[in-house]
C-alpha cells in the first residue's frame, strides 16, 4: 500500500540535512545513511549514498530515474548464490542433460612409425 498523496513524500531528517551539507559543501564522497524507508527526492539527484543493508553500505549513486522510489528498493539485503542440487550435481560429475551436445574430443596424437 503507497503512502497517502496528502502526506507527502516520507524522508527521516537527519539524511535530509546530509544531503544539504554535501551539496552545498560540493564534495564528492558517500554519505553513510540508516533509513532505507526514505523516499528518493530531486534535490538528492547527483549524490552518492552509502545505503546499509544490514552489514554493509552498498554504494548507490542517485539518478532522476530512482525519484519517487526508497533507498532500500537499491541495496538488497539477502545475496542468492544458487541452490544446493545445482552444487551437488556439479561435484557428482554427472553428465550433461538430455538432448545437450557432446564435449569436443581431445585431437588425436600423430601415430610413430
């Protein structure tokens, strides 16, 4: 459910001041923030945002696209390294799935006479 139109957009205080001190310092570096329920506003256009996701600030670096969207929907917090058959598949040495093409055989030696 999207938040009331009436309301406004929802940005915690603390990265709205960041924001403004980085801009109007005109550095370039990453600003550390906590608040993934923030919404992306225009002013933050430009900057780069260290979002956490839980362990680590995942570097996010704002464009007109992201307007209107929360800083958590660019810093996944669960990584997916695939499934457990798929592992186990591969370490058994199992051949390739039906209907696959066969692996290149090696060229053969130059008989000695």
């Amino acid at each position: 459910m999207t938040r009331s139109v009436w309301k406004g957009p929802f940005v915690d205080g603390y990265v709205l001041r960041k924001a403004e001190a980085a801009r109007s310092s005109g550095r370039h570096e990453i600003i550390k923030i906590w608040s993934r329920r923030s919404t992306i506003l225009p002013q933050f256009v430009g900057l780069n945002f260290g979002v956490y996701n839980g362990q680590k600030h995942i570097p996010v670096m704002v464009n007109e696209e992201m307007v209107g969207h929360k800083f958590g929907e660019f810093a996944p917090t669960r990584m997916f390294y695939g499934h457990s058959s798929d592992r186990k598949a591969k370490r058994a040495g199992t051949p390739a799935a039906p209907g696959a093409a066969p692996a290149p055989a090696a060229p053969a030696a130059p008989a000695a006479s």
